[in-house]
C-alpha cells in the first residue's frame, strides 16, 4: 500500500517542484526601489502597477537608453539625441532626421517625468511613459528599428538575456518600453539652488529672489503687482506643466493664426486645441537651450524678449498671456508683459537657479558602456 | 449548579456580542452621487462658442475654463450630520457631459435632508501647501502658496465690434469662501443608486446682486473689492435640479 504511494508522491514533489522553478523562471524576484527620495512639494505621483519601480529595471532601461543596439543600424541609441550634461536634451534646435534634414520638434529634456502633465512628446501623443520609449525606436526619421528584429538582437546577447531574466521574466517589445520608462522615471532633478532654498537650507540672492517674486505672480495693474506671468503655466515648485486633464498643453503665442501649426488637436482633434503645447518642465533650463518645441530661440533672453513682446496673436492664443500686460493702457502693436530689463534679467537669474549640477553629474544615471568599453 | 451559571454567564457574553453585532450591523452602509451640472440659464453649457451675451454691456462671450473648489461637504439626515474628510474637490466641466459628481461610499445615513458645502476653501486649507483631496499646489489653481488658492477661475474672450479681448476672473482670498445650504424637501432615501442633482449656472457670476458689463471689467485678479463682487455673485450660482 504504502509502496504505492512513494511514485505518487515522488511524482507530486517533482511537479510541485517544477512549478516553483517555473514560476521562479516566469516572475523574476526583482528588487523593488523603495529608497528613491523627492520633495514633499512635487506632491503626488503614479506608477503603474503593472510596472513597479525595481533596481533590476533601472538598469536594464539605463543600458538600453545608452545602446545603439535600440536602432536599425545600430548606430542612434536614446542618449544620441539626450545627454545627461544637458538635462537629456541635444543642445540643438530640432534633432537630426535619419532621412535628411531634422525632426519637427526639439528633444526634450527627462526630468521628472513622474509628475507634471501625464501625457508625453510636444503634441501630447503618448498616454504612458512606456508607449513613449518605443515610439522613437520604431519610428523611420529617428531609429528606424523593426521591433521584431531588436527582440532577436536582444535575445542573442547574454548579457540582456541574463538582466531581461532578472527584471521582467521574457524579452519583449512591451517589456523594452517598461524598462525604458523605468529609468526615465527616476531620473529625478531635486537638488537645485532652489529646492535648497525651499528646504530652507540656502538663501537666494537679492535679484533671484526678485526674479521668483515675478516669476511667480500675474501682473495686476490695479493693485499695482508686476509679474513674469511664468505661474500661469508653469508650477510653482516643479516649474512643469499642470498635470490634471490637458491643463499642462497651452498655446503660448509663437505664430499668428496663419502659420499656427496643429499641435495638440493633431491627438484631440478638438479645433479649441490648435496650436497647443505641452508645457515644459524649467528645472535645468539653462543648459537645454535652444528653446521652445522647434529650438526657434537660442538663449533665455530671446525667450524673455518673446514673452515681453513679442506674442503672435491666434485665435487659442491663452487669455491669461493675452491679459497678462504690466503697463496701464493698451498698447497699440505690442501684446506682451512690457517688463522693465531689470526684471527680465531677474527672472533670468531666479532660473539659473534650477540648475542641478547633481543630477547632471550623477553616475547613476551616466553610460553604462564607459566603464566596460 | 456551577455548570448552569458558566453556561448562563456565556450565554450573557454570547448575547452582548451578538447585539454588538448587530448594532454595528444596523449602522447603514450607504452610497450617494452628487452631481454638479454646468449650465447657462437653463441650457447645458458650451465651450469656446461665442453664444453668450454679456450681461451688463455689449458683445458676446465665449468661455474656454471654468472651474472651482468645493470644500468641506456635510451631509445631514437622521438626525445625524457625516462631514466628509479631506473634503476638497475641484470641480471641472471639460468632459462630454459638462457635469462633474462626487461619489460618497459607506455613509453612515439613511437618508439626506440637508447637504451643507463651501464655495472656494477654509482658511486653514487656503495658507497650506499640503496634498489632501484635490488641493494641489502645483496646480493650475495655485497662485502661489503665499496668496493661496484661486477658489473660482473663468476664462474666456468676449467679441466686440469684431474685436476679441481676453477675459479672466481669477476669485480668490479666504473671505470670499462661501457656505452654501440647501434643504431637500421630504428627504432623498439612500437606496440603490441614489443621486442628487444640482444646476450650476455659470451666467449667474456675471448676473446677480451685481450686472457685470465684461467689457468695463475684462479681469478680476488681485483686487479685493472687485473679487467680493463676483463672489457674491457665484454665491447664488449653484441650485438644487429637481
């Protein structure tokens, strides 16, 4: 009796032990990161569940954004058109087109991507961080990748086959874009003079501190306030776009109604949204130049000069830029705030204190490749 | 003997946990949806059309925002009153319905007879920079944290004389929070999906104790008294929908 039972047994530990292995094999024991820190004043924000922040997948995103292998001739990866020195942008208007020429929009910068607006790219076309990180790979003007082709390349390398293993189970297109996303989302800019200062810790300078008493008011010629108008689309401690609903995607008057180019109505289709962009983050401003979706200005003294007056009227053009004037009285061929130099260079000097020499520098977020090459 | 007492004395335990239970048990779990309807007089509101006059001069107006801060929510019947927590909700209209609800789960009430709520925000939560309900201070309804909150924000154009100039009411500061009251004759019984409805008219703001002629005052900002004015206004903005 008992003679029988030993197979059956022996059978059942056998099964129970392949299925802890393949279950093991299946979901990788990933070490979730649980010591990230940030402000208390960026306030809330998500993660998807389905893709929980792990130190196994920051690396393999970190090593992925740094590996040519991403694109079709093997020769563009993340970080060709997103250096760290520059806050992960180029340092060029628009980026290089693999078929000549250059994209329509600049690279913009990766910083702080798990607050602000919940929608990503210039026109708001990606839903999710992880649908971004794929569509640059796929795309024929920037890596020109079949994702079918990357997945065999990937599955040939053991060094990927070991850190997909550790951090997802299988490699996968989707799993690709989760790793990617993942070392976005912690690449997180929180030490500038200015969270110093919100800390506590530090004291701006008399012309920053005028500079962020500006940058942070509505100018009001009845109660005799002047501001820089900044805090009608930028926040007032991440300095990124709004993040409820379409709050973060503004029209912020580059070109009149005749050249208004689609931007946000291209993913809406809604005509109120012609012309509207999604609102950068101005954490490490000073070193992303050139500015705005299409780099049309060079340094931050044109972009002031833009918003001083130069505004181009349409008709989505938002009322607050509109309104927003420091001088009494309408002014005949001029829309802008009418700042005095002074304040200008104030508002220039308040965000020169965004810089974060830290994140810039930090190696947790540099090359992978250096230390192996 | 002493076997009977033991079995009388648990029997006296069994009994007190029982009706423990079952006043515990009795203590509704009810669910209610208030829902906000966005209206000018009586017809659902439009966005970026100019289909409205203004009120008090020429012209018609067109909105592209409108939004605002209800706080502090209580919801009174059975003789018992529930204050919600955390209660601040930012009420927005940029949906297909221009409607905005609140959904309120595990109520302690059998029926509401009273619903009690605050336009715009406490002072306490006005000088605060803390995250609790919608209270966001990198938000679009941010001054900034050492003026507070914007309690109500319109935004728009009014065309004049083929001429279109920005309008933008931006009301704020804690004195124009206003607590609204409102009865609801015989009661709304809390049973399956029960909702209560109210109208918000948003030509009220512009129409009330004073007629605004849009054109005169294109924006209200900073200045106090100016502020007062619509907020008296949107005092009368929000009715029961029967």
């Amino acid at each position: 009796m008992f003679r029988a039972l030993i197979p059956l047994a022996l059978a059942a530990a056998l099964s129970l032990a392949g299925w802890i292995g393949w279950g093991a094999l299946r979901s990788p024991n990933a070490t979730p990161i649980v010591g990230f820190s940030a402000p208390f004043v960026f306030g809330r924000f998500a993660v998807p569940t389905d893709n929980p922040l792990t130190e196994e997948a920051f690396l393999l995103g970190r090593r992925l954004f740094y590996d040519p292998i991403l694109s079709g001739a093997n020769q563009t990866a993340c970080a060709t058109c997103h250096f760290q020195r520059l806050a992960f942008t180029d340092g060029q208007a628009r980026s290089p087109s693999l078929s000549g020429g250059e994209l329509p929009f600049s690279a913009m910068s990766l910083t702080n991507l798990m607050w602000g607006q919940e929608r990503f790219f210039w026109n708001g076309r990606a839903e999710t961080l992880e649908q971004q990180a794929v569509m640059p790979i796929v795309h024929p003007d920037e890596m020109a990748q079949a994702m079918d082709e990357l997945i065999e390349e990937l599955r040939g390398s053991r060094t990927y086959r070991k850190m997909f293993r550790a951090s997802y189970g299988e490699i996968s297109a989707d799993n690709v874009g989760k790793a990617l996303a993942t070392f976005m989302r912690l690449l997180i800019s929180a030490d500038s003079k200015y969270d110093s200062y919100l800390r506590g810790d530090t004291r701006l300078t008399a012309e920053e501190e005028y500079g962020r008493k500006l940058f942070m008011a509505h100018p009001d010629t009845k109660v005799s306030l002047r501001g820089g108008n900044c805090i009608d689309c930028h926040s007032q401690f991440l300095t990124s776009g709004f993040r409820g609903e379409l709050d973060g995607f503004s029209n912020n008057g580059l070109d009149p109604e005749e050249t208004l180019p689609d931007g946000l109505m291209e993913v809406t289709g809604n005509p109120a949204h012609r012309g509207f962009f999604k609102v950068p983050t101005l954490r490490n401003i000073a070193v992303t130049a050139p500015y705005m979706h299409d780099g049309r200005f060079q340094t931050l003294e044109e972009v002031m000069q833009h918003y001083n007056n130069g505004i181009a009227v349409s008709d989505t053009l938002s009322p607050l830029i509109l309104e927003a004037d420091n001088a009494y009285g309408r002014a005949e061929d001029i829309v802008g705030l009418r700042l005095s130099e002074n304040e200008m260079d104030a508002i220039i000097a308040f965000l020169h204190t965004l810089t974060d020499e830290t994140f810039l520098t930090n190696q947790r977020f540099a090359d992978p490749f250096k230390g192996e090459r | 003997m002493q076997m009977s007492r033991a079995l009388a004395g648990a029997a006296v335990v069994l009994a007190l946990l029982f009706g423990g239970w079952f006043t515990l048990r009795s203590d509704p779990d009810n669910t209610l949806t208030i829902t906000f309807q966005a209206r000018s007089g009586r017809d659902t509101l439009v966005f970026d059309e100019f289909v409205y006059a203004n009120p008090g001069g020429d012209g018609e107006y067109r909105l592209r925002d409108f939004r605002f801060y209800l706080s502090n929510v209580h919801l009174i019947g059975d003789s018992k009153t529930f204050a919600e927590p955390d209660s601040y909700h930012l009420i927005r209209f940029d949906n297909s319905d221009r409607a905005h609800s609140l959904k309120f789960a595990g109520l302690p009430l059998r029926s509401v007879e009273k619903v009690r709520f605050m336009l715009g925000l406490d002072a306490e939560a006005n000088s605060s920079i803390e995250f609790r309900g919608d209270l966001d201070p990198n938000s679009q309804m941010a001054w900034n944290w050492e003026v507070g909150y914007k309690f109500l924000v319109f935004e728009g154009g009014l065309l004049s004389d083929g001429e279109v100039v920005p309008l933008v009411y931006h009301v704020g500061f804690t004195e124009n929070s206003r607590m609204l009251e409102f009865s609801i004759p015989e009661g709304l019984v809390l049973q399956d999906d029960a909702e209560l409805r109210f109208d918000v008219d948003v030509a009220k703001l512009f129409d009330g104790q004073t007629i605004i002629d849009m054109a005169a005052t294109q924006s209200v900002k900073f200045d106090r008294e100016d502020a007062k004015m619509l907020a008296d206004n949107y005092a009368n903005m929000i009715e029961v929908a029967f």
